[in-house]
C-alpha cells in the first residue's frame, strides 16, 4: 500500500479510534493521548502493514497494546520496593488517617457519634458493626430486608457528616 493510500485510511479512521481509545481510558484528554500515540506509531510502522490484511485491526490493536504498555508501566512505577534492612517500611501503615493531632478521633468520639443517631439508624447499625447480617438484622427487627440496607446506609452518611474531618 503508498504512502498516500495508508495516510487517508489512517485519517479517515480517527473517529472509530477515538471512540475506541474513549472505552479504554474513560477520559477524553487520555483517549486523545492514546489516539495520537496510535496515529504515531501506525504512521512509522507503515512498512510492517501487510495488504491483505484487516487495517483497521491492526491499528486498533496497536492501540490496545499501547494502552496496556502505558498500563503497565504506571503500575510498575507506583509498585514500592523496600530495600531497608529488616523490610521496615512495609510493616508502616500507608495512610493512617493520624497525620497530625487535630485530625484524629478518638474511639470514644467515634462511639459517640454513633450514639447520638437517633434510635431507628442506631440499632440497624449497631447490628450490622456487631457482625450481623442484613438478613438476620431484618429477622430480629421484624423489618423488610429494603429498609434495614437503606437505614445502615443513612446512618453511615450521617456519621460521614458529623466525622467529616476524619480521614
């Protein structure tokens, strides 16, 4: 295939490969990276295209195999190597959430909180942290299965609300 004739279907495919780069990105700045990059790499790869062979398969294929590279390349650079003697940093928590002083709680704070939701949240909740299942809190509480998941569910964003700087 010229020069010509590759350009013009290359070009001609950049909607069917930006939709394509669309569902593997999820973010259209990414999804024009991946497009551009595909665009690069097809356009300097040219002589290995063979005729008789499905084009836009191949140019769709190389850009799964570029996103997965740049995939993997993201994972192994965020992968952390302890090298320490006695491999000290793995034994730290990441993210505690107690940084600094003034955002910390208490167990008591926390307890608290869940205290002060009003009785019909408290129980459904205080059952399910005990280890209860939604099924067996329903059972005991002579509830719907329905309301028992919604009233856990509204007693975690209340508390999200009055714990809002625990992290």
């Amino acid at each position: 295939m010229n020069t010509l004739l590759f350009q013009k279907k290359i070009l001609g495919m950049q909607d069917n490969m930006f939709n394509f780069a669309m569902m593997l990105t999820a973010n259209k700045d990414d999804a024009q990276d991946l497009l551009q990059d595909t665009t690069l790499k097809a356009l300097d790869n040219q002589d290995k295209y063979i005729d008789n062979v499905n084009f836009k398969g191949w140019v769709l294929t190389i850009m799964r195999n570029i996103f997965i590279n740049n995939y993997r390349k993201i994972v192994r650079s965020q992968t952390v190597i302890d090298q320490t003697e006695d491999l000290y940093h793995l034994n730290l928590s990441q993210d505690s959430g107690f940084d600094t002083p003034d955002r910390t709680y208490t167990i008591k704070e926390i307890k608290d909180a869940i205290y002060s939701l009003n009785t019909e949240l408290k129980v459904p909740f205080s059952m399910f942290l005990s280890g209860y299942k939604y099924n067996e809190i329903a059972g005991n509480l002579s509830m719907p299965l329905g309301t028992v998941k919604s009233r856990i569910f509204f007693a975690r964003q209340e508390l999200q609300l009055r714990l809002k700087d625990f992290k």
